[in-house]
C-alpha cells in the first residue's frame, strides 16, 4: 500500500440530515468534521489515512465501509465496545443546527496509548481540530500525543478551530487553542468561532492574533465572503462564490481536506485555498456532509467557469 500523505484523528459519526421539517424526513449519511476532510482529501486526489475509534456495532461497519469505499486508510482506526456516535442536523431560517448523541462513544474514549503513531511517519500533514480536543479529556490528550508525534516524524500540522460551545466553554476552548497554536503550521479557523473566541469579527484582527501565538500560516474561512490567507509575509483576500446553497453542513471540513490535497499536490496556500474555496461553494449544494462533497472534475470546472 502507498505510504499516506495526509492523516486526520477525530470522531467520525452516522448523521441524520432533516430533508423535511414538517413530515421530519431525513437522510441518513456522514459525519464528524476531520472524518468529513480526510474523505475530500482523498476525492481531491491526496492519499488519506484516519486515526480514530469506533463501535463495534452497526454505525462503526458502515463507517469502516465508507472509508474503504473512498480510500482511505483505515488500519488505524481500532474497534471498541462503546457505541460510535449519531448526531442530527435540522434546518431553519436561521441556518443549520446539530443535536448529538455521542456521550461516551467509541471516539470520546479513546486515549493516546491505544494508537501506534509512529504511522505518521512519512506523512505529508496530521489534521486535527477543536471537537477532536472537546470531545473529552482523554481525546485532547490524544491530539496532544498525536501533534507531537507528527512534528517528531517531520510532518506538518493542520488545525482546524471547529468551535462547538456545547461540548466546552469559550475560555477552555481558547486557552487550548493557544497551547496548540505554537505546534500548528496550518490554522483554519472560522469567521464565527474567532469571534466567540477572542470578541471581534475584524479578518486582519484574526490573523494577527492568529500569528502572534506561533502558527505559520492561516487560512480564515469567512462563509460566503471567501476566505483570507495570511503567512508572516502575504495576505490575500479570495473572493466567495455565489451559489444557492441549501445545506453549509460540512462546507468548512470539505475546505480544509480540499485545501490539504492542493498543498499535498504542489499547490502554493493561495492557489490550494482558491481551489478549496470552489469546493467549499459547491459542497453547500446538495445534503450531507458526505454526499454533497465534489469530486475534482467537478471544481475544475466550475473555477474555470468562474475566472
């Protein structure tokens, strides 16, 4: 088998989408945010593996099966008797909402003894983000393990902010975020999580803060305004693709994998993150975190389309 280049840990979990509210239909698919960016990844033409624990149940079959099915590797990922998580997503007027079901799951469990991480040797980037840290204590030891793990085996660390305030608070999540910031070479934070975070909604304000603690990049998502790339010595603003989206479920996970496939390929950040940008815009087209993921063909034709 082909040595990876691009691993993410986390929790993945089955996912039940609303598709109508008032008959509550739903349709049932994928998640959990760094499972969501190592599947467009690998779509996007990177060599994927995941780190992760699920049931020994029916969801934690189907999960196996689904990242057998787009590639990636999964001889990290161990079996364990807590059940693997479920969450819900319903949608309003006000956007998209997530309902979880994932207290004591096979993920949130997990510890970093359980996991060989010598694997990231060779890899090109680990992923990780703030719901792998909040999901419990002993998975934010885990992504501790593993960030460390990486550096020693050379490889280079991609986090995403993901901030979920029903899993921690604003101040632990920031004060975690600024331990990981000095390991991290790639931040992906949200125009929403930041503001929660550090109280402003400034992009330049963001990536100065961002900088200031250690990271070496940083790649802001601002949603339908595009995204903001900064390095100590460039910053860029890309402009939002106007599409009409009907679910964002997952549209910041299909950026960062998209994001890391581009860099894996030889991308600079600014062309990986226009790349990205256009898959981002076209994943809010259909439901799912999963299914709505494009396939490269797809955003090579749409960004020709849009230049």
């Amino acid at each position: 088998m082909d040595e990876v280049e691009v691993f993410a840990l986390g929790e993945a979990m089955v996912e039940f989408n609303q598709t109508d509210p008032v008959r509550h239909l739903y349709q049932q698919g994928f998640g959990g945010d760094t499972s969501n960016a190592i599947i467009a990844a690998a779509r996007h033409g990177a060599r994927t593996g995941y780190i992760s624990s699920v049931g020994k149940d029916m969801f934690g079959d189907m999960l196996l099966s689904l990242w057998q099915r787009e590639g990636v590797d999964t001889r990290n990922v161990n079996r364990s008797d807590c059940n693997t998580g479920a969450y819900f997503v319903t949608h309003s007027s006000e956007g998209h909402e997530f309902h979880f079901l994932r207290r004591h799951s096979a993920a949130s469990v997990m510890q970093p003894g359980s996991f060989d991480f010598s694997c990231l040797a060779g890899a090109r980037f680990l992923h990780v983000s703030g719901i792998s840290q909040a999901i419990s204590a002993s998975a934010c030891d885990t992504v501790r393990c593993a960030v460390q793990a990486a550096r020693q085996h050379g490889a280079r660390v991609s986090f995403d902010s993901n901030l979920r305030l029903k899993l921690w608070s604003a101040e632990r999540a920031r004060l975690e975020m600024e331990a990981t910031l000095p390991t991290v070479d790639l931040f992906l934070p949200s125009l929403d999580d930041m503001k929660s975070l550090i109280n402003t909604d400034d992009p330049a304000a963001i990536v100065d803060w961002s900088l200031a603690r250690g990271c070496a990049s940083v790649v802001l998502k601002l949603g339908k305004r595009g995204a903001l790339v900064a390095t100590g010595d460039e910053r860029k603003h890309l402009p939002g693709h106007a599409v009409q989206a009907v679910d964002a479920t997952g549209a910041g996970d299909c950026f960062a994998g998209s994001l890391l496939a581009r860099l894996v390929a030889g991308d600079s950040l600014v062309q990986a993150a226009t790349y990205a940008n256009a898959a981002a815009a076209l994943s809010t087209l259909a439901y799912g975190a999963v299914e709505s993921i494009p396939r490269q063909p797809k955003v090579l034709a749409f960004l020709s389309t849009a230049s």
